[in-house]
C-alpha cells in the first residue's frame, strides 16, 4: 500500500521537529523543508547536504535545505501585514514559507502540509485570529495541520480523510515549552535546539540595521549578498551605497573570508594587527579611503596616519591608499 506523503516546515526548533515526528510515526511519509535566508538559517549556506544528513541521521527525519534568499526580500520590504515589535514581518513570512512548501507539496505529490505552530505562543504569528489569515491567504488552508494544536483547531482535511489519527495528534497552547519538552523525551528526541527568536529581524540591533537598509536602498539594488555582510561583524555603509564589515576577533575574521562575493576586497591596515575587513563597493562609488579610515579607527597599535590596503585575498598588497585616523563623529555617521 503506497504511503500518504506530507510536506513539513522546519524550522530547526523543537515544535517544528515534533510535529514531523509526530505525524511520521502515524505512518505518513514526510518530507520537512528547512528553508533559509540572510535573516534564518545563514549559517547552512553551503552545508546543506551536510544539514541533510544530520537531520536523517540525529531525528530520523528526512529533510531538505531550500535557500530563498532572492523572493524573500520582496517579503521583507513589502509586508502587506505590517512588522512585528522590531523589522520582523512575521504574518507576511508564514504565508510566504507555506506557498513555497505548497509549491514543493505537488510537485512531490503530497497531501497535505504540517507546521509546528502553537496557539497562542508567538505574540504576533500564533493567534487564533493570524493563523486564520494565515491558512485563508495561502489558499489552501485546510491542507494545513498543525499537529501540537490541532485539537484546539477545527479538523484539516489530513483529519477528514482519515490520513492521520486526530486522537493521536495535541492541544497544546501557550508560552510554556514543558508539554514540548515531555513529547521529545517520549519520542526520543534528544539534543534539539534551545528555544530562541531564530531570525535576524527580531533582534532590535539587526533589525535597525536593515530598517536602514531597505529605507536607503531601491528594491532593484538589494541583495542577500550586502544583507549578509551587514548582519556579520561590525558593518559600516557610506554615502555612496559602499559596504564596510570588520571582524571583531579571529572568528568573526574567518568567516567574513566565506561572504567575500565577486568583486569584493579584502582590506587591512599594513604594518600594524588589527581587524580584517571585506569592503563591497557600490556602482559608480570610490569609498575606498572612507573605507580605511573606517578600518583604521579600530587599529590602536597603528600611527593615526596609515597604509590600508585593499586586495583580493589578505595577504596582498593590492591597492594601498594613505589615510587619518577619523573622528568620533565621522565614524558614527558611517555606521550601518
């Protein structure tokens, strides 16, 4: 007998984890689509099989990595349900997320879609009223099973058809993760992810950031590659569009090394330790000395007169330009 297919979101949390076992271990074939971006899931950029397998392999969950970077930045700058507390449009994401995995749902030729909501749990995106708009603006909403609330919800089709055991599915609600925390250790579910706002857009410093962002820069010039810059280290963006990141230790340093994108330049003072930075130059700007006075201000073992060069790994010399030290004033108005 062929197994009823379904399509998971995966968030990489525990609820969302729950809820593809949940319904797995009803014999249903799941597939759970982790999507990322510049603002969730980054890290994964380039680890995705890798990602793949240690979902396989750690929660018996067979997954796929989907990057979205492009279309969702049309999500972030045009959310027709507003933003959150910060620069986070949470209804908008949702809805966003769910057409995708519904796209993938019939190319797959799955069922129905599962998600790891609970009511009442995010402020914004988990009120009965938003996960209504939310089902109803998708356009298909009743293929959508929330497995650890659906016993507060009216039944999905996944229920009617008899797909999966509605007795066997939760009605938990609220804030508290102790419900979650038993269901894991019941399923077996160990080393899972601590509960945290996961996306960039929540946190009031980012979210700033790409307030900024989005305000100064036409939706045709955006691009995950200069968000992504942004979002690392300490980033400064100049007058011209120009973007400036610094690496604040070793860390920071080398992975600023994997965002360096075609183009781009590696920059460091010369003859004295500092930080690394990667400068990203906007069309038609030359930013560069505004760039390595930047660069200079965090060099304190350096002469407030210094070389900075520019090139295209950092052990080069590439392009050396001279410069001074900048004011405290000067400085502030660069910062992203």
């Amino acid at each position: 007998m062929t197994k009823v297919k379904a399509i998971s979101l995966l968030s990489g949390g525990l609820d969302s984890l729950l809820a593809a076992r949940v319904v797995q271990d009803q014999g249903v074939e799941v597939l759970a689509l982790h999507f990322i971006s510049p603002f969730f899931g980054s890290a994964l950029r380039g680890k995705e099989r890798e990602a793949e397998e240690l979902y396989l392999e750690n929660f018996g969950i067979k997954a796929r990595v989907v990057d979205v970077s492009e279309e969702y930045l049309g999500v972030v700058g045009e959310p027709r349900y507003g933003y959150g507390k910060n620069f986070n449009p949470c209804i908008d994401c949702k809805i966003f997320l769910f057409k995708k995995a519904l796209e993938v749902m019939r190319q797959e030729g799955a069922k129905f879609l599962i998600t790891g909501e609970v009511l009442g749990q995010r402020p914004m995106s988990q009120r009965r009223d938003t996960l209504n708009i939310i089902a109803r603006d998708m356009g298909e909403g009743d293929i959508l099973l929330r497995p650890l609330c659906a016993k507060l919800l009216k039944p999905t089709r996944a229920e009617e058809e008899g797909w999966v055991d509605r007795e066997k599915l939760y009605g938990f609600s609220g804030r508290s993760r102790k419900p979650q925390m038993a269901l894991a250790e019941e399923l077996g579910i160990a080393g899972y992810p601590s509960p945290a706002g996961g996306c960039s857009l929540t946190d009031p410093i980012q979210a700033k950031r790409m307030s900024k962002y989005f305000e100064a820069t036409p939706a045709e010039r955006r691009s995950p590659g200069d968000i992504r810059l942004l979002l690392a280290g300490r980033p400064f963006r100049f007058p011209g569009g120009s973007i400036l990141t610094l690496g604040r230790n070793e860390g920071e340093n080398k992975f600023l090394m994997s965002l360096k994108g075609e183009g781009d330049e590696f920059v460091r003072v010369l003859g004295a330790p500092g930080p690394l930075g990667v400068f990203r130059a906007a069309d038609g700007a030359d930013e560069r000395e505004l760039a390595a006075s930047a660069l200079l201000r965090y060099c304190p073992k350096a002469a407030d007169v210094a070389q900075v060069a520019f090139a295209d790994t950092p052990d080069k010399e590439g392009v050396v330009v001279e410069v001074s030290r900048p004011s405290e004033e000067e400085l502030e108005g660069w910062r992203a």
